[in-house]
C-alpha cells in the first residue's frame, strides 16, 4: 500500500511513517501535490554463519594434511617443464 504525505506533516510524524515503511508501506513525500521523495526500509543482508569444525567428519573420508598444507605434485610438474611445450609433429 503507498500513503503520500506531505513535508510538512513529515515532519511531525517522521518516526510514525519510518515505522510504517520498515512494515513494508511505500511512503511517498510530497511537496506542493507532486511527488519528491520516498521513504523505504533498509534490508538487512543475512548475517554469515561461522563455519565449523568436522562437518564432514560423516562421510568417513581419510584424508591426510599432506593434501592440504603440502606442495601439488601437478604444479611442481608444470612448474618444472618447459613453458610452451613441443607439439608432436613440429619436433619431427
């Protein structure tokens, strides 16, 4: 639903029509009978949850730290190789 209002009486009910806007009203401020501003709740991004621990301790996976906190062989081995590999039939 939209009310307009305007500036003046704004004025005196300023707190009454932000309540009414953060309930979900469209608050329209006028001057002179045209419409100049508008009044609307600000909406507030759901706040992130905090991760936890040994949520996937379920699937009884085994894994070991190595494969997190050591190097990637596959990097190590791209890192190694030559920068712009031969092709097959240009080294013939």
């Amino acid at each position: 639903m939209t009310i307009q209002v305007n500036i003046a009486k704004a004025k005196a009910t300023l707190s009454d029509l932000v309540a009414r806007a953060e309930a979900g009203e469209d608050v329209v401020l006028s001057r002179n009978g045209r419409p100049v501003a508008r009044i609307s709740a600000v909406i507030q991004p759901e706040p992130r949850k905090k991760r936890k621990l040994g949520v996937w301790d379920h699937l009884n996976l085994r894994l070991s730290d190595e494969l997190f906190i050591g190097p990637d062989p596959e990097t190590l081995t791209a890192i190694d190789g030559p920068i712009f590999p031969a092709d097959d039939e240009t080294a013939a």
